[in-house]
C-alpha cells in the first residue's frame, strides 16, 4: 500500500479513535500483555524498551507508554505529525523500520528489548516486509522479542464478504466473487468506517498464510529453542527450534479470536 493512499484515510481512522474505538482498546490491552509475558520470559525486572513500528496515530504507543518506556515510528509524516500533535508524551519519528537503525546511531538511541508490528505486514509486499523485519532486528538487543499482529484469511473473507452483501450481489455472484478475489497476491480491499460508510481508498491487503509468515521470520533471523524439563529431576525432555509462538494459544483471546487475527511472538536470535 502506499503511503499516499494510506493517508487518505487517515482523518477518518484519526475520529475513530479519538471518540473511543472499543474493539482497539482491547485489542492493544492484548498487545500489553504479550510485551509483559515477554519480560516475563526474559526474567526482566527493569522497565523495557519497546519500539511501535508502523505506529500509525499513536494511539496504541500512547497506551503503551503508560507501562513501558516506547518510541513510535511510521513512515508517513502526516501520521506522525497527527500522533505527536495527539499525545505529546511520546515520542514518535516519521521513518521507516529500515532506515531507523542509522537514526538510532547517529543519536544514540539505545538498543530495545521489544518491537511491536501491529496490522502492519499484511499491507506492505514480500520484500518490504523482509526489509522491516531486517530493520527491526537492528533495532534489538539480542534477544530481544518481536511482537506481530496480522490477520487470518478468515479477516479477508469477512472484509469481502461484507462488502459483496452492500453491493446487493447475489449469494452465487458473490461467492463467485470472493473465489476470484482470493485468489489474487494483493487485493485491493474495501473497509468500512464508523456509520457504515467506506474508506474513500481501499486497502492494498497481501494475502498470505502463516506459514508466509514464519518463512520471512526464518530467513531474517528471528526464532527460538522451545526445551521442556522433567519438574522433579530437570531432566531434558524435549528440545526444538521454532520460528515463533502464536499467543492466540496463550491468551485464549476472545477479541483475537473474533475480530480475525493472530498475535505471534518471536525472538532475535544471535549473529
């Protein structure tokens, strides 16, 4: 997606959740408790430092900041100016996940413990998505942990099939429809907004699978060893190398599970 075409959206997402967008306020409450699973993990009692990538209006950086110690990024300089204007707070730059390890540098920004990509990959292609994923893991400590959130097919589905249904497609027109769609890498997606009226540009979406996911997370260095223990002895019972963790398993989140989407957990491994 572009970020022109991302911008043209952005005064209506900008009302929405400024008035107070429920199913986003428990949606970042889930992404809070995956940064605190996380420290949890790591054994760290000291307050972590978490990037937002792909913050968009900083609504969700602001919630975190609330806990964690957070910077937010995006590349569109009209969100970024709309989120610092927003939450004074925080701090935000307008960059990308790419070129913001030279920024980190040249200011002497720490290294953080978390990245968090919220509903960010599924709208940029492959390679994009490669050239974040490397950015973040500059961005980390070793280590550290990513946090991601996408949608499943399933999101996609319903998108179209919402929108086939206010188009006054027949059931057989419409399916027929939604096949061809789905078949397609990229789909230009119409989303609605509050009072049932439609973005005025459609989203580029890339319909992937998770297992697009977990390859991209493989090849850019991201993962971990999964060891269980015998409880009494400490024995080693088991070991294997995974890509990530899908917390939908861990939460058992009703908001997850009914808006479409996978929380998935990773981490940095060693040069």
């Amino acid at each position: 997606m572009s970020i022109e075409a991302y911008e043209n959206n952005l005064v209506q997402r900008f009302e929405e959740l400024k008035s107070g967008d429920q199913a986003y306020k428990a949606h970042t409450d889930l992404v809070l408790e995956a940064i605190i699973y996380a420290s949890q993990l790591h054994g760290d009692s000291e307050k972590q430092r978490v990037l937002d990538c792909g913050c968009g209006l900083g609504f969700m950086t602001a919630e975190i900041s609330q806990y964690f110690e957070v910077v937010g990024i995006d590349p569109s300089e009209k969100s970024i100016n709309l989120a610092q204007k927003e939450h004074k707070e925080v701090k935000f730059y307008s960059t990308s996940a790419e070129k913001f390890p030279e920024r980190m540098s040249e200011l002497k920004i720490p290294l953080f413990d978390q990245a968090v990509l919220n509903m960010v990959l599924h709208s940029v292609d492959d390679q994009t998505v490669l050239n974040i994923l490397t950015g973040v893991k500059k961005c980390l400590r070793p280590e550290g942990t990513i946090i991601i959130v996408v949608p499943t097919k399933d999101w996609l589905v319903d998108k179209l099939v919402n929108y086939a249904m206010d188009q006054g497609m027949q059931k057989k027109q419409g399916i027929d429809w939604i096949l061809q769609i789905m078949e397609k890498k990229e789909i230009d997606l119409p989303v609605k907004i509050r009072g049932g009226e439609y973005y005025p540009i459609p989203l580029s979406i890339f319909n992937r699978e998770l297992k697009d996911y977990e390859d991209i997370l493989k090849r850019t260095g991201f993962g971990f060893k999964w060891e269980t223990y015998d409880s009494q002895t400490k024995k080693l019972l088991h070991s294997e190398n995974l890509t990530y963790l899908d917390m939908n398993d861990y939460f058992m989140s009703e908001v997850l599970f009914q808006r479409n989407r996978v929380l998935l957990m990773s981490f940095s491994l060693p040069v």
